[in-house]
C-alpha cells in the first residue's frame, strides 16, 4: 500500500466487510476529527483489511476503543510523527 507520511495517522487492520468505511467516517465526524487522506488496502475479497487514515488531528484514547469495537479491529495503532507537522499556508 503507498501513501504518505503524515504528523497524525491511524492505522488499522480489520475483517473486510460492508459498512466499515462508513463506520470509520461516521465515528471521527461525531468527534470532529477530519480525515485528510484514506488508504485502503486488503488482501482478497473479504480477508483482512488494512487502513491508514490521515488526519488533521490526533485521536484521543476513547476514540481508538470506540473504533476497535465498532470495527472488531484486530489491531488498531495511532502515529504521531511531529517531525512532519505541515506548515500552515
């Protein structure tokens, strides 16, 4: 999967299936965390599914439960990486 590196990330991998997407966006809108970028990666059809969200913010730790339960994610990892902060245009 290729992406680019952000200053706040989630990565997290999952049982591919319908909705899951939609549960993603719908949890981080409820707590007004934007998704910047999303990628999407699995390997077959309705195998495990990897995502790493892009964000504008970071996740608090009642967010990340919030959506390993939602998700049943079997792993869930937020990354913080300052040395990438974006300067503001």
């Amino acid at each position: 999967m290729d992406f680019t590196p952000e200053e706040h990330m989630l990565l997290l991998h999952y049982a591919d299936r319908p909705g899951m997407i939609g549960k993603l966006g719908t949890i981080m809108g409820q707590r007004d965390i934007n998704i910047a970028a999303m990628n999407l990666g699995r390997s077959e059809k309705r195998g495990e599914a990897m995502v790493i969200l892009s964000l504008d913010s970071a996740v608090p730790a009642e967010v990340i439960e919030e959506i390993r339960q939602a998700t049943d994610a079997s792993f869930i990892r937020p990354i913080h990486m300052p040395s990438l902060k974006t300067e503001k245009r």
